[in-house]
C-alpha cells in the first residue's frame, strides 16, 4: 500500500465540525450526501477527507491525541495564518520550517491537530 486514498475523523458534532471545517478553515463540500458525514472536496486522483458521526460512544473519550493530519495547501503559508487568525482558528505555535516546507499547526474543536504545508 502505498497511496491514502479517503480518511474521516469522528467527531463529537457534526453540525458544529461542519461549521469551523467549512467556515473557518474554507473547506469546500464534495456535494456528496451521506447522513452520517460531511465529506469535503476534492480532485480525483487525491486522496478525501471528511468527518462523520462516531461509530461508538466518544463519552469520556480523548479525541486527536496523537492524530496529526496533514494538507498541502497552493498558497503562502503566512497568508492562510492571518486568515485563521482573523476567523478565531486555534493555532498551535508558530509557523515552522520542516523537511517538507513550512507548516501551521492548527486544533479542530475535537483537538485533532491539522497541519497545513506549503510546499517546497
């Protein structure tokens, strides 16, 4: 296996995720419909990304420990900080260069940690 095709978070609100996914970070909707998800954008070829309705019980549950998913974006990282900033995104640190490019690190409102990298 080489290529990630589709990954989903479980979220505690999918109305709440949809919000700050869509409104704060400006992911698109896919236009696919499915009752239990909010599946976002994206061009044939990559990989998908969406959130969804838990499959058990997240009561007294941790979620995004340890969890760190990454998106490259096609614009200056420096430019999508201010925009997080201006839409009261939690950021966590500073931009930083890594091996890959520079990299912002931001919290969903389940604590999943979403990296975003412009690349080199």
């Amino acid at each position: 296996m080489r290529r990630l095709e589709f990954t989903s978070l479980q979220v505690r609100d999918l109305e709440i995720s949809k919000e700050f996914y869509t409104q704060k970070l400006g992911f698109e909707l896919s236009g696919m419909k499915n009752p239990d998800a909010v599946i976002f954008k994206f061009n044939k070829g990559d990989a998908s990304f969406a959130i969804r309705k838990p499959f058990g019980s997240l009561d007294n549950k941790e979620l995004g420990n340890g969890v760190s998913v990454w998106f490259a974006i096609d614009e200056k990282i420096e430019d999508l900080q201010a925009r997080f900033v201006e839409n009261g995104v939690v950021i966590l640190g500073t931009v930083m260069e890594t091996p890959f490019g520079k990299a912002l690190h931001v919290s969903d409102p389940d604590g999943y940690k979403l990296t975003f990298l412009e690349p080199r």
